[in-house]
C-alpha cells in the first residue's frame, strides 16, 4: 500500500504524549499489577510499532492484539515482552502461536482439544499459553457458565502442554455514568473466578475505562487502549482522572486558492454556490485517506481560523472557504491546534455521528505517520 510521503498530507504522533499516559496510569496501579499496551488495528491508527516502543518506554509490560498477524508484526520488529491475542485464532495456527510465544484468548474446550493435538504431534516442545475469555454480557466472545469453566480448568489441570496463564472479561458498559450493567457484569466475573480451585496468574477485567473509572475492580493485567492514545472512551460524558494527552495531529496544507464569483459552485454536485469575492482553498486530503465524505460542513484550521470544509469532500482532495487570501502551502490543521483554536478526534467523531476510535482507526495507509 503506498504512504503519500511525497504530499502535505501527514499524521504526526507525538510519542512522548503515549509515553506519559502510559506512565501516568501505571503510577495509579497497585504494585503488583501490570499494564500491556494495546496496540490492535495498527495502534488505533496511530502506527502499532511506533506506539508499543513508545508505551514500553512508559513501562508497558506486555502488548495486546486482536489478530494473530499483528502479533507477528512485533515479533518481527523485535519485542520479546509478552503479547496476547484478544480476539479467537483459528486452532490450525496452534503451533505458530507456541512458537513465537504468544498467548492466546480462548473460548471452548474443543479449541484447547485440538490445540493439544497439534502442539503434540509437531514436537515443538513449547507450551501454549492461553487465556480464557468469561462472556459476562459483552455477549462477544467467551464461555459464559460456572459448568463449562469447571469442565475446562479439569482438563487444563491434565494437560502439561497447554499453560493456563489467563481468565478475564470485558464490560460493556465501563465508559457509562450508569453503573448498573456493569456491576451485573463484575459480580458474574467475580462469582465465576471464584469458582475456580486454582486462579491463573493473570485475572483481568480492565481496558481503558474500566482502568479509568472502576479502580475498584480487581484486575492484575490492565489493557490500556485508547487512553494511551490520550483520548476519553467516554468521549467526554466522563471525566478524566487525570490529563490524557492526545498523541495524533492531522496536517495538510493549502496547495491551491483561487477568488470566487458570486455563484460560483465547488464540488461534485455542484452543492455549494459562492459568494462574490470569496477566497476558496483546495487541501489534498479526502475520503480516500480516510477522511470521510460525511465531513463536508466540519471546520479546519489555518493560521488560527476556523474554515468550514465546502462542497462534497472528494477523494483525494476537499475545498475550504478561507478568511482572505493565503500563501500556496498555508499550513492547515484537520485535527490539533492552531494558536488559541483545537479540533480534537472527538470533535470529528461527533461530526460524523461516531466515536474517535472510529476515526482514528479509519485513517488510509495513504497517510504517512511521522513520529515526533
Ligand atoms: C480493544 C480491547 C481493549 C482496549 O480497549 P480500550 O477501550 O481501547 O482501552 C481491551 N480489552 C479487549 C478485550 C479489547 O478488545
């Protein structure tokens, strides 16, 4: 996939801002417990290597990944701390996951069954280690009944070839005001975990929001995502506990500008008609780039301004109504903050009607990420 290194059009990640919101939230937990920096989808968008040198610098203990392909990524790369897989990998991958000694969330005993045939027959001659992943009402993935858990924790007592390292949950509702979900989730968990004769050395419960706003809640692994990244899972409805920094800004510039006359429309569609006399900016950045179509009437920066996105966004390119003229190169911000002006990812997940995780994740390849 090409990255556009060669155009304006530039994502800057500020690694010292992932740095100390790891550090910040390590400083809050009990001593015992750790925190694995969750760098799925390419670090939420903000480029996983990067992000997990940079949470390792805080003092992240580990990684955590959706897909076994991006476990592989890291492995490349050279970290040897510990990684998990969140979401299910296909058994037939039992020993690549031995191998490169990465754990792995599982959710049925047929999973571990075959698993042990596997590891078995290829003489790999490593454990495997896995976490079990408890349904409390996420409904996602997960086994859900005291019964299937017991079955399981007798069959992991018996097999020396598969390390039980995990047991957690995820809540589904730990970034809401209304506690009443998730404390039905946390005493499920609870009654769960306690039903076990012999607990993993990892029980966890915690991403982001449950690590924000539940301290309570027993954990000893916290998966921190998306305040890493110093945004709010709760997109604002909460506040934060401490000041999460935003590690991305979204630049481009004005790389071309013309004078209107009255009438004068932008844009497929032809949707926007001009005023006489109006300065108009075209910036190289559209849909393709994953700045969505549905931005049209959202603002951007210029020398402190605000300047509203005009006409269909296209897919390379939009066009913004500037205050007057500016040079060719005029630096414009899409997300960050010109002199006393900010537009956060949250201001543009609002836009859209979605969440920054959303937009974060969304954005092209085609966009290059610079580190600072
Ligand atoms: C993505 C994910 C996380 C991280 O969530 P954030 O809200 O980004 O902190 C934690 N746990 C699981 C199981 C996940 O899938």
């Amino acid at each position: 996939m090409v990255s556009g290194i060669h155009r304006k059009t530039v994502a800057y990640i500020d690694k010292k801002a992932i740095t100390a919101n790891v550090q910040q939230e390590i400083q809050r937990l009990d001593k015992k417990a750790v925190l694995y920096a969750v760098v799925k989808a390419n670090g939420y968008g903000h480029g996983a290597i990067e992000v997990a040198r940079a949470a390792k610098k805080g003092g992240a203990a580990g990684f955590c990944v959706a897909i076994l392909d991006e476990a592989l990524e890291l492995r490349e790369a050279g970290f040897t701390e510990p990684i998990l897989i969140l979401g299910l990998v296909d058994v037939a991958y039992a020993e690549l996951l031995a191998l490169n000694k990465l754990s792995v969330t599982i959710s049925s005993l047929a999973w571990l069954e075959q698993a042990r045939e596997i590891i078995k027959t290829s003489k790999c001659n490593q454990k495997l280690a896995i976490h079990v992943a408890l349904d409390t009402g996420m409904g996602r993935i997960g086994i859900r009944t005291i019964q299937e858990l017991r079955e399981m924790e007798q069959w992991l007592d018996k097999n020396e070839l598969i390390y039980f390292e995990g047991i957690f949950t995820h809540f589904a509702t730990a970034d809401s005001s209304d506690e009443k979900q998730f404390e039905q989730q946390a005493e499920k968990f609870n009654t769960l975990v306690n039903s076990l004769h012999r607990k993993p050395p990892f029980v966890h419960t915690a991403n982001s929001a449950t690590a924000l706003w539940h301290k309570s809640c027993s954990s000893n692994l916290i998966r921190f995502g998306i305040a890493m990244y110093g945004l709010n899972p709760s997109g604002g409805a909460l506040p934060e506990p401490y000041k999460l920094i935003p590690a991305m800004k979204i630049s481009s510039e004005v790389n071309y500008i013309k004078q209107m006359q009255q009438g004068d429309t932008i844009g497929y569609g032809a949707t926007y008609s001009a005023k006489e006399g109006e300065w108009v900016g075209t910036v190289p950045i559209g849909y393709g780039d994953g700045w969505r179509r549905d931005l049209q009437g959202q603002d951007v920066l210029v020398d402190g301004k605000r300047c509203e996105i005009i006409g269909r966004i296209c897919m390379d390119q939009c066009m913004i109504r500037l205050p007057y003229e500016v040079e060719e190169g005029t630096e414009v911000i899409l997300v960050g903050q010109s002199q006393n002006q900010s537009i956060t990812l949250q201001d543009i997940a609002n836009h859209l009607h979605t969440i920054h995780y959303e937009v974060a994740c969304g954005l092209a390849a085609r966009i290059p990420r610079k580190y600072v």
